[in-house]
C-alpha cells in the first residue's frame, strides 16, 4: 500500500474536495428547505417559472438549479426545463409516502450550525446542541410539542428506511413469530417487518408521548391487528417479551454502561432461543472504511453526553457478556449493519 501510494504523484484534489464538501451539502440542504423537488413533482419549470414559484433572486437561481444538475439531484433538458431525478422524484418529494427529506430538514435546522462546534467538541468532549451552556435536552422540547415530535418521528423512519426492509427480509423470520422494536419512533421497523413477514406479531416499544403517533402510523398501513404500541422507558421499565428484540439506531445514543444495561435488559426479558438485533451504522472492526459510521460517532459527540457509534467486536463483546451467544454481523444497506446474538 505504502509503495503504490509513493509511486503516485501527490495531488491536493481530494484535501479540496472533502475541505470544501460543505458546498454540496448546503446546496441540497436548502434545496430541500425550499421545497425544490416537492414544486418539480408537481410540474417541471424552466429557469423564470422556477424563479417565481420559489422566489429566487435572478444574481444567484439559475448557477443554484444548475449546481443541483451538475450535482445529480435535477435534470435540465435540452429546451431549459428542469425535473427531478428518479431518486429525489421518490425520496425528496414531501407529498409521497417515501419522503426521506425529514432527516435532511433536521440536518439543515439544527445539524449544520452544531458542527460548527466540533473543534471545542473534541477540546472538551461536551455537547455543542441546544444543551450547550445550560440549556434544556433538546429531546424534551421535542417530545413536549406534538407537531415537532411527529416531524421528528418522521424523520427517523426516513433514515431507517433502508435498513428496516433489509431486516424485514433478510433476518430469518420463519423462526420465530413475535418482535418487539426498543424506541420504536413511528413504528417502521415493526412495520416493515410485519408487511414482509405476515405470520409476525410485532410491539412498538416507546415513551408514552409517541403512542398516538405510532397508532396512526401503523392503522395507515392496514397492521393495526398484528402491530401494537407498549409505553414505558427502557431505563425504568422492563422490556417487553417478545422472540425477538430489536434496537434501531438506539444503542450509539448512549454511553457504554447504558449500552450494557439495555442489553443486560434484553437477555432478560428474551426466552431461551430469543434473538437480539442491534443495527446501527457499525464501524468495521479496523476503523478504516465505514467513514459514515465514524463521522456519526462524532455526531454522538456533538449531540449527547456521552454516545457513541462502535464496531461489530465492540458489540458481540457487549451481548456475550451480557449473556448471548453465537453473535454475527451482518451487513444491511449502506453504513448500516446489523449485530445479531441469541440467548
């Protein structure tokens, strides 16, 4: 590796490009923030109707909607009429089910500024959120506003999307026939397993403030006879009992004594053959090449106390001594993995 690395000519194009990466990532975030994909799905403009529909100034419209061409998030045809791709037509339009966008609007509102604070993050190890200074978990705020906490919720079913439907079909469902999801948000992961998987009987497993939300959720997609909400804490409360618990972009949240508790929690309240899954974006063991998954543990660090992504070895160490044996990663979809131990 050493020698072919000394064998190429050095070039600044990548530093430039990964320093000035913030470029791209504000251009889509405020194309999201401005509805951008949402107006195209409706109908296709040229440059002076996508100037008036969106009220863009002329100086910076029409270098903005050809940066997103050129990006590969809008297609220009040839007579200047500009459209969604394929994938923001499905994934970026706020009228369809498949909307993702949610996670990008939480990006823009409250990410992007916070990373401003990595430098004093990393001299300090403290949050650079909303609790920056004494002020209040941005959680609480979240959850004691209904309309903030369905916007939320939303969002993190957009982000998990991929990974819930991998685990719908790729777990091996015929073995068992009740799930439990641990901080369900809306109730995707429960949901998609129980669309994919239609002899599984599935709870959602979350505060009480998200009941409501998850109900809607789960009458929308015809589950409501097989997928159930269940309030409490993870913290004070027991599990629920169920053949399989599962915990979706939950543990890195946590320090590593709360990450041991929960999974204490589940090998108790798991029957003999029970299965956990635990999936996040799971660093590979070398901390080489999830690149998404290292850069979302310093995300924890921006966010949270003391959260934190990990690796598969960082997390069999932690289910076999909590109990569980022939524990396995396996790879989901993109950065996400799940990690998978049996009682």
């Amino acid at each position: 590796m050493g020698s072919a690395f000394a064998a190429m000519p050095p070039t600044p194009e990548h530093i430039l490009q990964t320093g000035l990466a913030f470029w791209n990532s504000k251009a889509l975030l405020t194309a999201v923030e401005l509805e951008i994909f949402t107006h195209l799905a409706q109908q296709p403009g040229n440059l002076a109707d996508l100037q008036s529909r969106l009220k863009l100034h002329p100086r910076g419209a029409r270098d903005f909607l050809d940066a997103l061409v050129a990006l590969g998030f809008l297609l220009r045809d040839d007579d200047g009429t500009y459209r969604n791709t394929p994938d923001t037509e499905v994934f970026l339009d706020k009228a369809k089910p498949s909307y993702i966008g949610g996670i990008l609007e939480m990006s823009n509102h409250r990410l992007y500024p916070f990373w401003g604070g990595l430098t004093e993050a990393l001299h300090t190890g403290s949050p650079q959120n909303e609790t920056k200074g004494g002020g209040q978990d941005p959680f609480a705020i979240v959850y004691a506003d209904p309309a903030r906490l369905r916007e939320f919720l939303r969002a993190m079913s957009g982000v998990s999307r991929g990974a819930n439907m991998a685990i719908a079909r790729q777990f091996p469902w015929a073995n068992y026939s009740t799930c439990a999801d641990i901080g369900t948000a809306q109730g995707d992961l429960v949901s998609q397993i129980a669309l994919a998987q239609p002899h599984v009987k599935g709870i959602g497993y979350d505060l009480p403030e998200v009941g409501p939300i998850f109900t809607d959720y789960v009458a929308g997609l015809g589950l409501a006879d097989r997928v159930s909400f269940q309030a409490g804490s993870f913290f004070t409360d027991e599990l629920p009992q169920a053949d399989v618990l599962l915990f979706g972009h939950i543990l890195h949240d946590w320090d590593l004594e709360a990450k041991q508790m929960l999974l204490r929690k589940a090998y108790a309240a798991l029957p003999e053959g029970g299965a956990v899954v635990v999936y996040d974006a799971i660093i590979d063991d070398d901390r080489r090449q999830n690149a998404f998954g290292l850069l979302m543990s310093l995300n924890m660090l921006i966010e949270t106390p003391g959260g934190f992504d990990y690796s598969g070895a960082d997390c069999i160490g932690w289910m076999q001594e909590a109990g569980f044996k022939d524990c396995r990663v396996e790879h989901l979809v993109g950065p996400d993995s799940m990690v998978i131990g049996i009682k």
